[in-house]
C-alpha cells in the first residue's frame, strides 16, 4: 500500500474514497472531485497509473488533496487499511465510490475460466468489501454509498459471465440501501451504459465497433449529481445510457 503526500488538516471539504481510481471513470471522478475541492483518496492495482494520477493531481495544484493506494479491491487487508488510513489523514469520509471492475474473456461457453475468479471476486466481493469497510466512518458523516453498476446488471446477454457479476452489484445495492437507510446513509447505483474508457481496448475491433457511447465525463457529471443530493435525499438507481444505445 501506498499513499502520498496529502495534507493532514482539518476542514470540511468533503472526503471521497475511490476503488479502481487509476484510469477510466474512476480517474476522472478524481479529477473532478479534486477540481470542486474534494479530498480524495484512490486506489488501483498499478502503482504506475497512480503515479500519474497524482502527478496530474500535482499539476493541477490539488496534490495535497490526494491519497492514492496500490493493492487489489477484493483484498480485504487492503481496503479496511485504506479506508482507515483515509480517516486517518482527512478526519472524516462522506462518499465511498466502489468502481473498480473489469471483464476477462468472460463467455461461459467459450471463455478461460482461469481469468474468471478475479473478476468475479474484483466486481462482485469488492463492492461490498469496501461497503464493509467504509461504514461505520459514513453513519458518523450520514454520507453515501455509489455502487458502479451497469446496463449489464439489467440486460442479460448470452452466456455473459460479466454480466453476472454486474447482476450481482445491482442486487447488492438494493440490499445495502435497505441496511444504510436507516443510518442516513445513501445507496445509489450507477448503472452506465456504453462509456467511452480503456475497456474497450481489447476488445474486437474497439470502442468504433462498440457503437453509440458517452464520455468518462458524461458519466460523472450524474456522479456528482448524486453524491451532491441534501440530506435526506436518497437517489437510489441512476441508468445513463448514450442516446442510440437500444440495449
């Protein structure tokens, strides 16, 4: 685990933790929040992708409100000690963000089943890793939980492994915000549809292939939406898809 400089005084900026932080949406809900003068605190599996967060961060004049943490969303060791670090250092935790996740060659028929366990274990046991984790400092803020679903977790497709475990995150969201609620804390799932990130990368013929998609951007523009409801206000399922998008 490591994390970097970040500043240790006391205000009432609020404190976001991110799994998965290090690219795609989840880098650019670090930059956003750092931008609207969150604190934040990132994880991700690559040290090298969080180096360049933090020194994008560090460009940006918002370094000192930054904490990144190399190791893996589905280890329970890592994720209660980052989490605990984060309060540590920022006093406090409004929002924890459960966004790592991937897909690998995840057909039933005709996928590698060696390549399953840790996407299954990163997309499904992770979300509720860092729900376990984050909890008890969020009943003290009466923050929020955000689940990073997807339009995969309501539409299946066949022999979709992926999908699976996105299913999976749409159910665990009903049932947190059915635990959450009565502590004020918020549950919101946010279900994208086609998001233009490096998930396409390895896939046949890329993200042109895909079809119709919106921007990281986009997408956490309705991330900010959510985690900037009142108290009180409980958004609870968010689908974005991008207009031609029919599944």
């Amino acid at each position: 685990m490591t994390h970097g400089n970040a500043s240790t005084e006391s205000n009432e900026a609020p404190v976001t933790f991110i799994t998965g932080g290090s690219s795609g949406i989840g880098a650019e809900s670090v930059h956003r929040l750092l931008g609207l003068g969150h604190r934040v605190a990132a994880t991700g599996r690559s040290a090298k992708k969080l180096a360049v967060l933090a020194g994008a961060a560090a460009d940006a004049g918002t370094g000192d409100r930054l904490l990144t943490f190399e190791g893996d969303a589905a280890d329970w060791e890592h994720v209660s000690a980052a989490v605990e670090e984060t309060v540590r250092t920022f006093g406090r935790l409004d929002h924890a963000i459960a966004n790592a996740g991937y897909s690998a060659d995840a057909h039933v028929e005709t996928g590698d089943p060696e390549k399953w366990r840790g996407m299954v274990l990163t997309n499904v046991l992770g979300p509720a890793l860092l729900v376990r984790a984050a909890l008890p400092a969020l009943k003290e803020t009466q923050g929020r939980i955000v689940l990073i679903g997807s339009v995969a977790g309501f539409k299946n497709t066949p022999g979709n492994l992926y999908s699976m475990t996105k299913f999976a995150m749409t159910g665990l969201a009903e049932n947190v915000r059915m635990l959450t609620t009565g502590y004020g804390v918020g549950t919101t799932l946010l279900a994208p549809g086609r998001v233009l990130t490096p998930f396409w990368d390895e896939r046949p013929g890329g993200a042109e292939a895909a079809g119709p998609m919106i921007s990281a951007g986009q997408l956490v523009d309705t991330l900010v939406w959510a985690i900037s409801q009142p108290r009180g206000v409980d958004v609870n399922t968010l689908v974005v898809r991008p207009i031609g998008q029919s599944n």
